[in-house]
C-alpha cells in the first residue's frame, strides 16, 4: 500500500473527524478516508496532504456530515449559522426551498390521479407546506389530488410474522389497520408523493413504519407490484443546506422503486431550527416554494 504523507496539522484534523465516530466505526471510516485521499492526491498531482486535500475527501466519503465537515473547516462559521437561526430574518431568511435537477423519467403514463402521504408528526409543518405546493402545481394541470397524514391514520409498525409470505392473505397484510387503503391508493394512483421530515440524520419513524409494511405487496401469492408510476419526495431538515442529507433521500428514492415509482422530482427544505422550526416558515422562501410548484406541474405533465 501506498504511504500517504499528511502535514502534522493535517493528521490532527484526520483524528478530529474520526473521533465523532464510535470507537467500532472508525478503522472502516478511515480506510473510506484514505481512498478518498487518494484519488484527490491523484487529481491534483500532489505528494503531501494539506488541510483543504483533506477536506475535499472527507466531503466526497462523506456527503451527508456537512455539519461535522464544518466544525473542522470554519468552526466560527458554524456558530454563527446556528445564531442566525434562533431568530426569524424575515427579509434575508435562513430557511431555503431546492428543487433538485433530475434527469427526465421515461415513463408515458398519463398522471391524472396524485396520492400523497405525509409521513412526519407534524400536520401544517414545513414538509406538509411544501407537499401542499406541490401538489398545487399539479392540480393547476387539472390532476384530482389526495393527501393522508400518517399521523391522523391508525397504522400499526410490521410485526415480522410474515404471514404476508406465508399464507394466502385476504388484505395482503395480516395487520388490519388504516394501511390497507393506503395499499389501494399506492397501486392505483398515475403518481405518488411522499414527504418526511429527516430527524437524527435520518428519515422519521413513521417514514420507517410505511416501507415496513410495503413488504406485504411482495406476497408470492399475489404479487402486487404496480406498472411504473412518476413519483416526488419533499424532504426537510434543520441544518441550512441544500443537499446534507442527499444520501437519505437517495436511499427512499431506492426503496420507491421496488415498488414501481420512480422519483422523477425532490424538492427539499433547509435551515428549519431554532426559530424557523415554527409552523409555515417554509413559506418565507417564496421562490422555492414556487419551485415546489413547478415540480408538482412537472409530475403532472
């Protein structure tokens, strides 16, 4: 193997990071590091790793640990970002809507039908105003639209029996509970939009508990799988950034699509803490909304 020369201050910094891991993660996580380095020595033709090497390949190894990066870069910096949000600039807010540039999805299915759920606790949040924006945009292109919150339904987390493999069901889950129309709208709806909040770097557990119970469309008696359909995820979080938990969303976009949707628009949200965890600050960022809007027409056309 390669030696790879760090600058002294360097090797330091590399600790720092590491040492925000578990002790039982961190010779992977190092490794992960080092091959990142790599590559970036091998891009800039250098021979020694300086600070910002370093820190290019802890943020290509680690795409989603923007808060942890910048407590190494520009702790200052980060201190500052957290003030800004325990107050509410209304001329100049924190808070920022993204709509994400996708490649186009080859589905020709005509959408005339739009099923969303919100799975976060939190009804007239930041992600139900941007869900609600997106489904305006659709409607606008003449969909008839229907959105359940998860928090108002009964739905009961998989209880691993597997009955749904097992045994021929009558409602394709053992489980009789308000899943079963969400079943129905799933496979019948031209598009699906899903929306959670991220909570501790990672999806909300009501997100968790719907992919759970989608394990019952995978009977082998009888397999559920719907024909291809256009899909959006809204996504929000606290830190002020337009793609921290760029990973997370990857993943449920994964997930989707053993089910046959294919996210086709993201429209994420940023910066909602502090202050700006109030109900509808979303709706500060006026632009983005619109955007949200125009990824709601998108899905529809």
């Amino acid at each position: 193997m390669v030696k790879i020369a760090y600058e002294q201050e360097v090797e330091k910094l590399l600790e720092q990071f590491l040492s925000f891991w578990p002790l039982m993660a961190r010779a992977d996580h190092e490794e992960k590091i080092k091959c990142a380095v790599e590559y970036q020595l091998f891009r800039s033709n250098q021979q020694v790793v300086t600070k910002e090497l370093l820190l290019k390949a802890i943020e290509a190894a680690f795409p989603s640990f923007e808060t942890f990066i910048l407590a190494l870069k520009d702790p200052a910096r980060m201190g500052a970002v957290a003030a800004s949000q325990q107050s509410i600039n209304r001329d100049n807010p924190v808070v920022k809507v993204s709509r994400w540039d996708l490649p186009d999805v080859p589905i020709q299915r005509p959408v005339r039908d739009v099923f969303a759920l919100l799975a976060g606790p939190r009804i007239g949040g930041n992600t139900d105003c941007i869900v609600d924006a997106v489904l305006e945009g659709a409607k606008e292109q003449g969909c008839s639209i229907e959105k359940q919150c998860f928090s108002k339904l009964k739905i009961t987390p998989c209880t691993g029996c597997l009955k749904c493999q097992d045994e021929r069901p009558d409602t394709l889950c053992a489980i009789k509970d308000d899943m079963t129309p969400i079943y129905k709208r799933l496979l019948e709806c031209d598009a699906f939009v899903l929306g959670f909040p991220i909570y501790s770097a990672r999806e909300s557990c009501h997100t968790t508990i719907f992919f759970d119970r989608l394990k019952a469309l995978s009977n082998p008696w009888e397999p559920k799988k719907p024909e291809p359909k256009k899909g959006a995820l809204i996504s929000t979080w606290g830190w002020p950034s337009d793609y921290l938990y760029k990973d997370v969303v990857n993943n449920i976009a994964f997930l989707l699509r053993h089910f046959g949707v294919e996210t086709s628009e993201v429209v994420t949200g940023g910066g909602f803490w502090g202050a700006y965890y109030e109900k509808g600050t979303a709706n500060l960022d006026s632009a983005g909304m619109e955007q949200a809007r125009a990824a709601g027409r998108a899905l529809a056309s």
